[in-house]
C-alpha cells in the first residue's frame, strides 16, 4: 500500500499539503531567527508529500514546548485545520478513509511539530 498509496496521495491532494508546508517555511525563512522553524518545515513537507510508510514519534524537552506554542500561534492552527478539514472529506467514503487518517496524522503534526521524528515504518 505504501507506494501506491503514496503515488495516489500526491496525486489527489498530498501536491497541495506539501506545498502549504513549504510556504509556510519560505515565510519562516525571511527572518534570521526564523530559519530552523523554516528547515523543520521543509522537512515536515517530505511527509505530506508521501505519508504512507511513516510513522510520527512525539518526544522532546522544554526548548520544543516553547517552540511548539509559537509555531501554533504563528502558522501551525491553519496547517492543521487544513489538514483537519480535508480528512474529514475524505472520510466520507470507504476509500478516502485511508487517505483521511493521513491527513489526521499531519493535523497532529501540525499542531507540534518540534520534537517529533519521522520514523519509516
């Protein structure tokens, strides 16, 4: 399911999250102090581009809640409501089920980003 899944994903809405991804981190990216949000973007838009097969690990310390709550306050809610509104859509058939718990996996991710690993499953 993993390639297929993936193939079909970009296809059909996974082109649109990962480009939401990377704008965002352009805009982190104009500031100085902004540029390791922005890489940590870049990275996150390599899963919204092909989510199959990866698994998201939650951890980290006191630095990550920090930048958690700024990244919620200053970009992260409207990824996540994206996310969160186009996983239910596809929830409404049998099909888009799958593709629905990927969106919902990248509408957790997008509320804590920091801290979290990417692990391939």
């Amino acid at each position: 399911m993993g390639c297929l899944g993936n193939a079909l994903w970009f296809l059909f809405g996974g082109i649109w999250q990962g480009l939401s991804w990377v704008l965002v981190g352009v805009v982190w990216c104009i500031t100085i102090v902004g540029i390791p949000i922005g890489i940590q973007c870049f990275k996150l838009a390599g899963l919204a581009f092909f989510p199959f097969g990866k698994e998201v690990q939650f951890g980290g310390g006191a630095g990550s809640v920090l930048l958690n709550i700024l990244w919620m306050i200053f970009g992260g809610l409207l990824l996540a409501i994206e996310s969160a509104i186009l996983g239910c859509i596809l929830c409404i058939t049998i099909i888009g089920i799958p593709f629905g718990k990927q969106c919902f996996k990248l509408a957790k991710l997008s509320l804590m980003p920091f801290g979290a690993s990417v692990v391939s499953v």
